[in-house]
C-alpha cells in the first residue's frame, strides 16, 4: 500500500460519522437532556426550557440508532420520581412528528425533586428502556 492509498482509507475511515449526524441531528439548546446505550442515544427537550413545579410542559424526543440506521418502531415515554417511588399523575400523549422525532404533551410535575424521564423503544424483537434524569427546583 502505497501513502495516498493509505491516506485514503484514513479518510474514509474518519468520515464514517458524517452521514449518521447529519442523518440524525442532535439537538443543542439548554434544555436538552440525553441518555445512550449500546443502539441508541435519545434527546429530549422541554418546552418551555425551564419546567415549572405543577405546571404541564411538552417534550421533543429524537431516537438517533449508532448504526445510521432510521429507528423504525414505538417510543412511550414516562416519567417518575425514583426517591419517592411514584410517577406523575397524568398520561402523556405522544405523537410522531417525523422519522425518529417525536412530542409529548401533556407532561406534569407535581413536586420538585429528582426526576427520571423513561423512554421505552421498541424496534422489532428488540425492547430497549432509557432513563434521563431531571431536576426539578
Ligand atoms: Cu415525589
């Protein structure tokens, strides 16, 4: 192998991530809270940014996959209070805005404190959960 050969396959090598991030834009403002495991890295940012005690808010989730490909399955979205054991007293509709982003409406928070956001994926045969803390002053 000659250097330009190895040049080459050095370059090809280092723009192997190009796709996937314009692919799957991450989100970046400061309400954005993420969590990854071995597939996925989620994103999720609330609306307003800052959530008030008791007050509802909405939420933006993006599922990206770590192989490129377009997360083709179900997300269900629910929050709790693992200090209290207890979640919140409503359920959250969530709809599918395009390919792999999604809103919540309907998200309420009755008490401040540590919060965990839980994000259920199901793709296939595959079930994923992934929790995103928040707290709540
Ligand atoms: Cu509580």
């Amino acid at each position: 192998m000659n250097g330009w050969s190895a040049l080459i396959l050095l370059l090809a090598f280092l723009m192997v991530p190009v796709p996937y991030v314009a692919a799957c834009p991450i989100q970046k403002q400061a309400a954005t809270i993420s969590a990854h495991n071995d597939i996925y890295t989620v994103t999720l940012s609330t609306e307003p940014e800052k959530v008030q005690v008791a007050k509802p808010f909405s939420a933006k989730i993006v599922v990206c996959r770590k192989d490129n490909e377009k997360f083709d399955g179900r997300l269900r979205l629910d929050a709790k209070m693992p200090e209290h054991g207890h979640g919140m007293n409503y359920l959250p509709v969530v709809r599918k805005l395009e390919d792999a982003i999604y809103h919540a409406v309907g998200l309420i928070f009755h008490m401040p404190g540590k919060w965990q956001f839980i994000i259920e994926l199901e793709e296939r045969d595959n079930f994923e959960k992934l929790k995103l803390d928040y707290v709540l002053k």
